[in-house]
C-alpha cells in the first residue's frame, strides 16, 4: 500500500507543471529577505524543466536528478535565488530517487507548509527567500533529527569547499 501512494505522489509531482498554485502562502520568517518576481520573470531566468519544478511544485523524475549521487563536501542552494539551504554534512543516501538531507543549514532558510494536493498530507519544503519549491520533508529520516527532506536536483546548486 505505501508503494502504491508513493509512486502515486510520485505521479502527481511529474505532472505538477501543469497544476494551479497552492492557495496557501508561506509565512515570513524573521531576518529573511523576501525576494518577489512576476512569472513571465521566473520563466526567462529558469529553464522550463526548472520553472515547473521550482515555481508550479512538480517534481523531477525519480533517480535522474544532478545531485543525487553528488558525494564532494560543499553546500546546497536554492538555484532560483541562491540562498544556502542545506550542507553536504547533512547529505545521506535515502534510496529514494532523490538528494536527502536530515536537516537544513538552519531553519530560517526553508518554509514548511501542510500540502493536501495528494491523497495523503505531505509537507512541503519551500525555500523561504524566494518561495521555490524544493521538495517535501517526512519523518522517516536518520538520527539525529529522524527527518528526511527529500529534495529535487533542479531545485538546487552546488557549490564545492
């Protein structure tokens, strides 16, 4: 059964670029600079692939994603804005198709929103300068947090020690 939901989450995220907007919005957090661009913008500065993963919540194909076996010690940034999302230190292999993380660089660098487009309830994991899509988190991650924040290649960059 949670094959069956899984690889139906997994199916709803690919066709994600052609779904509407959550009505939710993201609350600011302190100390963040909220960057705001209108949609015609983010479509000339990302590729398409890109633009329907990070500004309409899809998701890349599970296992073909840049970053996924990326192993270099260095930092992950969110690739719409460039903000330092999550370190190599908190990297692991969850086998699931795409790069995990157990935590982020701090908590003021993403945004969690309850996401109920699915027939279950997912959290969403938005980067909380820009609002980009990431991923999701779930709380079947490795100590010490026991969270795996599942996150999409396209949605990031890497930058090396």
């Amino acid at each position: 059964m949670k094959l069956l939901l899984y690889l139906s989450f997994c199916f709803l995220c690919i066709i994600g670029c052609n779904a509407q907007d959550s009505n939710q919005v993201p609350s600011t957090k302190a100390g963040t600079v909220k960057i705001k661009k209108s949609d015609s913008a983010w479509k000339e500065e990302l590729s398409y692939e890109d633009y329907c993963i990070i500004r309409k919540k899809g998701t890349e194909i599970p296992f073909t994603g840049t970053l996924l076996y990326n192993s270099e010690p260095g930092s992950y940034h969110c690739k719409a804005c460039d903000q330092l999302l999550f370190s190599s230190d908190a990297k692991f292999d969850s086998g699931t198709g795409w790069p995990s993380f157990f935590e982020p660089t701090s908590k003021q660098a993403i945004t969690e929103i309850e996401d109920k487009r699915y027939t279950f309830t997912t959290f969403e994991v938005l980067c909380s300068a820009c609002e980009a899509h990431l991923g999701h988190v779930f709380d079947d991650g490795p100590k010490p947090t026991g969270l795996r924040y599942c996150i999409n290649s396209a949605s990031m960059t890497f930058k090396k020690k």
